[in-house]
C-alpha cells in the first residue's frame, strides 16, 4: 500500500515556486537543447497550474479558445 503524504505548501505555490526556478536556469543556460527542455518544463507547468486552478474553482468554465 502507498504511504499517503500530507503536502504543507500547496500545489499552487509549488508549481510557481518551480517555474520561477526553471525561467532562471532557462535564462543563464545557452540557446540549445538544455534551455529548450527547460522552457518546455515551464510550459508543461502553467499548463498544471491552470489545470489545478479550474479544478478547484467553484463554477464551472469553458477552456479558453
């Protein structure tokens, strides 16, 4: 059976406090694959954030066009 953790800071904060991490590193890195990877880490995790938001809004909303 999977041990359950409790998260202290909530998913909100994490995913801000990674992608806040990842612009920097994407920032100093040199234009190539590393920098590449890192932007697409970023991407992936706005995408996470707006996916938490709209599930733990109150009402129901369209996906944006």
């Amino acid at each position: 059976m999977r041990r359950r953790v409790k998260q202290s800071v909530p998913l909100r904060d994490r995913l801000l406090a990674f992608i806040h991490a990842m612009r920097e590193r994407a920032e100093l890195a040199p234009p190539g694959r590393e920098r590449d990877a890192l932007l697409k880490k970023v991407k992936k995790a706005e995408t996470a954030m707006e996916v938490e938001q709209r599930v733990n809004s109150s009402g129901q909303q369209e996906p944006p066009e």
